[in-house]
C-alpha cells in the first residue's frame, strides 16, 4: 500500500500530525473543537480527520453525549499510532533544522552587530 503521506506538503502534513495527536489524547473532541484546540478552521478539521479516516488511521464509534445527540468518538488505530510516532519524529527533526538555521542566523546577526 502507497503512503499517502508521502504526497502530502509539510503544512498538511503538520495539521495530520496535530489533529492525530490531539484525537489521541482526547478522544472524544468534537470537529468544532479540534478546530478551536488546533486554532485551524472547522472545515480544514473536517478534511483532516476524514483524510485520517480515508487512511484507516483513526476510526469512528458512536454514542449518545449528555445532550441526547449522537456524537463520535475517534479510536487510534494500532496503524494510526505507528504513523503518529512517523510523523513525530519527522516533526522534531524538521523543527530541530529550523532551530539550528535559526540559531545561525541569530549568531551571525550578533557577530555583524559587535563589528559595527
């Protein structure tokens, strides 16, 4: 089976990220939500879960909430935590290379500021 991540830019695949680790530590988050947690709009929440669903990486239950409506409850698949863990490791070593050009360019500021 393709990895349908691999076809994904970072940005989509740092909102996949986010939405599968905040789904993990809180199942029973609705869309609206997740959008609120992630600060992301409602409907890029939709399109990330459902892609997430697509990919057999998270699953749905459904229950009653207080209110008497049907909600859904999101479920990790085993293949969806081996995935999280994918996409961790790629963030922290994306974010780490960001630091360190970050870090470079701050000390070269400094050293350009000290010359002057």
């Amino acid at each position: 089976m393709v990895n349908r991540q691999s076809y994904l830019t970072s940005a989509q695949r740092e909102a996949h990220f986010k939405v599968l680790r905040a789904i993990h530590a809180n199942p029973s988050l609705s869309q609206r939500e997740l959008s609120r947690q992630l600060g992301i709009s409602l409907g890029k929440a939709n399109y990330c879960v459902q892609a997430l669903l697509r990919q057999g990486l998270i699953k749905t239950r459904q229950y009653k909430n207080d209110s008497n409506k049907l909600a859904f409850r999101y479920i990790v698949t085993p293949r969806g935590v081996d995935e999280k863990l994918r996409l961790t490791l790629a963030f922290l070593k994306e974010k780490q290379q960001e630091y360190d050009l970050l870090r470079s360019e701050i000390q070269q500021l400094e050293q350009e500021t000290l010359q002057k």
